[in-house]
C-alpha cells in the first residue's frame, strides 16, 4: 500500500536527525545518498514543505547545518555569472530548444557546472545537503550525472535529492514517464510502501 504524501513527509525530520543518517552507519560503506522521491503533481507541496524543513532543522538541531540547494536558481547564477543567461534567452527564441540545449551541453557539463555547484554546497561546510529542482532543470541537467559528480565530490556525506517521479532503488523514473537506464548508488529516503 502506498503511503500518502503527508505521512511520507512527516518521516524525513527523524530520519535525517538520526544519529544513523547522519554518520552513515548501517550503509555497508555505501555513499550517503538518498532519494525522496514523489508523484511529479505534489511538486508545490513538496516545495513549501522543504522551507518548513530547513527551519524545523535549525530549531531542532542549531549545530546541524543544512544546505538547500535549488538547481534552477543555482544553474541560473552560474550561467548569470559566465555571462551566458542572456545569450541563452537570446538563442532559446531564436533558434529553440534543441539549438539551446546542444549549446548549454559544454557550459553545463557537471565538469564544469560541479565546481560552482560545491561552492555552493561546501562554502559554509555544510552537514547535510538538500537538492531539489530536479524536473526544473531537465534536460539540460540529469540526475544521474549530478549524483555520479557529487559522489566523487563529497563521499559520505548525507545528500538527498527530492525527485519528481519514481526510484525503483536503482533506476530513476522522471514525471513517472522518462525512464533512465543508469544504475544510482542510493537509498530510498522513506519508501512509497
């Protein structure tokens, strides 16, 4: 039986609190990557309940510091810094989508966007990450190339990526309908079941 939303939600903070999250124990030495995965229709819900988490953290934990991370306001800074926002309107109207998606391909190869991606990240020496915007950003960013860069990038420490679709546990399912062929290294944050 899948479990409603809510319910599902209402696990993270215990979850992410754990002194076994947050360590990595109990993982086998696997990376500490976690998917919270979700019908792409609850994407609102998901989103204010993510500004309700941060805070819950902080009041509950002070010394615990959480980073959340927006891919389409990230993404739209580094192309706003390498000067590339406007050109990419530019282009987008004048040539569309697939003339804008080959040319973003080099700027935003995790080789180059992952370095801007960990200064956000790693500049306040974060404990745990939060990543969502998942299906804002796609095609020009996959999840799997972001969680293969990350994993080279930060080894054990704790990630979850909010997804809009289905993780099988090892296959991602974008909106439910774009299905990935790639393996992930990472654990379901509360099971749909």
């Amino acid at each position: 039986m899948i479990q409603p939303l809510e319910e599902r939600l209402n696990q993270i903070p215990d979850k992410i609190l754990s002194h076994e999250f947050l360590q990595g124990k109990g993982l086998g030495n696997e990376i500490g990557f976690w998917i919270f995965d979700y019908a792409p229709e609850e994407e609102l819900k998901v989103r204010e309940y993510l500004g309700f988490l941060t805070s819950f953290l902080e009041k509950k934990q002070p010394h615990l510091k959480a980073a959340t991370i927006n891919l389409l306001q990230i993404m739209r800074d580094y192309l706003s810094k390498r000067r590339f926002l406007d050109k990419a309107f530019q282009m987008q109207l004048a040539k569309g989508d697939q003339a804008l998606l080959k040319a973003l391909a080099g700027p935003m190869h995790m080789d180059n966007f992952g370095p801007f991606l960990m200064d956000q990240i790693v500049g306040a020496e974060q404990d745990v990450i939060l990543i969502h915007g998942v299906g804002s950003v796609w095609p020009v960013l996959r999840a799997h190339n972001l969680l293969n860069k990350l994993h080279a990038l930060l080894g054990h420490k704790p990630v979850v990526l909010f997804y809009p679709g289905e993780y099988s546990g090892q296959s991602l399912t974008l909106f439910n309908q774009i299905s990935s062929n790639n393996y992930y290294r990472a654990f379901p944050l509360v099971p749909r079941t």
